[in-house]
C-alpha cells in the first residue's frame, strides 16, 4: 500500500486518515488527499512513504457527516486498509481493464 492509495480512499470516501509515524508524530490524510504532519515545523527527516511501510493501524474519521451528529471514527488495521484501497472503483476497473 502506497501514499497514494491513502489519498485516493481520503478523497472518494471524504475520510480523513489518521497514522503515526515512527517518530512519534502523526500524519494526517485529510479528505482533499493532502497529506500533512500538523507537529512538523521544518524540513522533514524522513520520507513519508518509507514511514508509512511501517504502519500498522489507521484511524479514520468520516468528513461528511452532520456537525450536530458526528459519525464516530474508526480504527483499521494496515490488512483492512489494503483491502479497502484494493476495492475501490479505480482499482477494480484497472483490474476489469487488465483483462
């Protein structure tokens, strides 16, 4: 599972997810596909794609629901998010496509 595939979860289903990173900040997916490190004030030490090969749980956090009702977040394991990322529309009609 790449960034990318994060991002393409985060904008289709209006999620915003939420992983730490080995150093002890975490990343935010947010629901535009832009992945951010609220904590980071600098330059980077790290490749946020080679950190993400070391995840293990993700949180996600629906966008689109009512402010007066909130959807609750849930937890994911890093199996549950790759076989989310491989049933979406673009992943299933890339495979349709291969045939």
């Amino acid at each position: 599972m790449k960034l990318v595939d994060l991002r393409k979860i985060a904008v289709r289903q209006q999620f915003r997810i939420r992983f730490q990173i080995s150093n002890g900040l975490e990343c935010v997916v947010n629901q535009h596909g832009v992945a951010q490190v609220p904590a980071l004030h600098g330059i980077p030490d790290f490749n946020l794609e080679k950190e993400l090969e070391s995840v293990s749980q993700f949180v996600l956090e629906p966008c689109a629901a009512d402010p007066k009702n909130p959807a609750p977040s849930r937890s994911l394991t890093r199996d549950e998010m790759a076989a989310m990322a491989d049933c979406s529309p673009v992943a299933a009609a890339a495979e349709h496509d291969e045939e």
